[in-house]
C-alpha cells in the first residue's frame, strides 16, 4: 500500500511539474516537409517529458493568428509557445501574447527588414519573447546554388552555363534564398541567371513555369528551386516527355524532403539543402533547459542557431536513412540538453542525428 501511495505521488508530482508546450505548425497535415517537423518535435518532447499539442495555422497568416488567439483565449494556457512568424501581423501577434504573458520562442527568421525593424529581436520590445531557432536562408540558396554550379561545370566544363530560378512567395525566407542565388552567380564568369519566377512553393506551379521560361530563353542547363517541392515539379516536366526541355537539367531544391532525396539517390535531381526540420525540436531543448534554470537564451540577435547542410549525388549514402519514413525515436533528444549533460553551448550539427540513426 506504501509503495502504491509513493508511485501515485510521483505521478500528480509529475503531472503537476511537466512542461506543456503548444507548437503552431504554420502548415496543414500531409505536407511533407512540416509533418516531419512535427515528427521528430514529438520524439524530442517525448524524450524531454514535455506535453506537446500541436495546432496547424494552414499555409495562411490569417489562420496562423486565429491558431494563436485560439492558444491565448483557452482556459489552460501553455507555459510556452513555438510558432513562425508572418508577414503583415508579426507586430499584432507579439502584442497579443506579451498582453497574455505566455513565453514564446520563434522558430524561422522569415520576416522583410521593415517589419523585423518593428519587432525587435528577443526580450528587447518584447520581454516574453525567450528566443528565436532560426539558420540563414542566404547561405541556404546560396550553398544550393554553388552545388548546383559546381554539378553542371563537371557535365559541361567548357560550356557557359544558363540558370533559371523558382522562388517560392513574396516572403523573406523566399527572398533571402533567392539572393543567396544571386550572390552565388555573382561570383562566377560563366553562369548567367536569366531570371527567377515566384512558384509560390507550389510543384504544379513549377511544372508550367519551367515550360514557360524554356519557351522564352530556349536551353536551360540549371534549375534552382528555393524548395525540394518545386525542384520536383521540374524534374515532373521533364518526365512528361516534352521534347524541348533539357533532359540532363541539373536540378536542386531546399527541405530534405524524402522523394526530394530519392530522386538524388536516382541521380535524377543534383542537391537539396537542409536539415531545418530539426528546428521545433531544438527550440524544445532549448524550452527545457530555460524551464529548468540553465537558459541560453539571451536579450538582442544572438546570431543563427545552426546551418544547413547540402545533401547531392556525391554524399547520398551517408543520408539514405532520409529517403524513407524515419522513427525519430532512435534519437535520445536529452542528450542534447544543457540541463543533462556537462556542456557549455549547444552542437545542433546534423551528424549527431545521423550516428543515432545508423545504430
């Protein structure tokens, strides 16, 4: 009877004490990119003891911040917050949940410099934003476009090279990508980029853009694509058969998608960038350590969190765990923990994950 008393404490001390976080998934169910977001922050809260609800803002920052009311007109509040901000109600949104003191951390910096001027960077104008998880989508489109340069150079080295672009909206996340493209190309003799067209991150999209810029400046020899998504839209209208298109067009895209990187493992599709589906669960680890008195985070722009990396044709086998459906749960995300282990600063390089995965 003793022992059954003790074991009942322990569990309402436990419920009582456990972190409850709500994830604003800015997605809907099925996309692939942000279920496996949302599936490696399940394993991380899992292993971490933390309560995650998961709410879906459907691609629209309308939705988005009638998701995030919905969080702060509930009776049982979260103790924290994750989502992605939006462009045109950031500054809204951030006043909304300082007026509800509900701590928040954002993950993606994705916002234009005008409205990012407007909110600050964390615990400045706003004392409940903890912190950001975000990486630099510049480096992301340029380190894209550099393998992809890198790919065609080796299929045609004495050849100038012609090189379309398909951003994805009018966001800054799409903008900063598309000008690390830019740089890229900047700093080469032989590569002319003849113009970059907003598919909205749609593949369907990408599928007639890329006839369309076919039509216009005839051979095409790189398609960057600022998502794995899109990249395969390409790669779609290619196969339809059409004989204008470039059937040897070297082709990249961002977010590590599993069909992304098959075709990689195919040799059909030259690059992805990514990695960034990691980011909910570092802010989770990051949540935990800060709820539990080792916090790093800090007042002012701390910089990138962590960088993302480039999987191509020439480094598929290290990754080849990726191009199927993954149990994250291999993954021991405490031993990320400042709390847990003896560490002064986080290591959220990608091949930690890996070395999990291959056990």
């Amino acid at each position: 009877m003793k022992l059954f008393l003790l074991f009942f404490i322990g569990l309402i001390h436990f419920s009582c004490f456990a972190i409850n976080v709500t994830f604003v998934n800015p997605s809907v169910p099925g996309t692939p990119f942000w279920d496996r977001v949302t599936a490696v922050a399940k394993a991380a809260a899992e292993d971490l003891s933390i309560n995650l609800t998961i709410v879906y803002g459907k691609d629209n920052r309308i939705y988005n911040f009638k998701a995030i009311e919905q969080v702060i007109a509930a009776d049982n509040k979260p103790d924290y917050l994750i989502f992605m901000p939006y462009d045109g109600n950031a500054v809204n949104t951030f006043e909304r949940l300082e007026h509800a003191k509900i701590p928040f951390v954002t993950i993606e910096r994705t916002l234009k410099t005008h409205e990012q001027a407007m909110i600050g960077f964390p615990q400045q104008k706003f004392s409940y934003w903890l912190g950001e998880v975000f990486h630099d989508n510049v480096f992301a489109g340029r380190l894209l476009a550099d393998e992809l340069i890198k790919a065609a150079k080796k299929q045609q080295p004495n050849k100038n090279i012609v090189a379309i672009g398909l951003a994805g909206s009018f966001s800054g996340e799409s903008n900063e990508r598309t000008q690390g493209l830019e740089l890229a190309i900047a700093e080469t003799d032989f590569v002319s980029l003849v113009q970059v067209v907003p598919a909205i991150w749609s593949r369907e999209r990408s599928r007639n853009i890329i006839f369309q810029l076919n039509a216009r400046f005839g051979h095409i020899d790189i398609a960057w694509a600022a998502s794995d998504g899109m990249a395969l839209g390409v790669l779609d209208s290619i196969d339809s058969g059409y004989k204008g298109l470039n059937t040897n067009m070297i082709i990249g895209g961002v977010d590590w998608t599993e069909e992304g990187l098959k075709e990689i493992e195919n040799g059909r599709i030259a690059a992805s960038v990514g990695g960034h589906f990691m980011q909910t669960a570092w802010a989770l680890i990051k949540l935990y350590d800060h709820h539990n008195g080792k916090s790093f985070f800090k007042p002012g722009d701390l910089g990138k969190t962590y960088d993302l990396e480039a999987i191509t044709r020439d480094n598929i086998e290290q990754y080849k765990v990726l191009t199927n459906k993954v149990d994250w749960r291999q993954v021991d995300f405490s031993l990320f923990s400042l709390v847990n282990n003896e560490k002064t600063s986080y290591d959220f390089s990608f091949h930690h994950i890996l070395t999990s995965l291959h056990q």
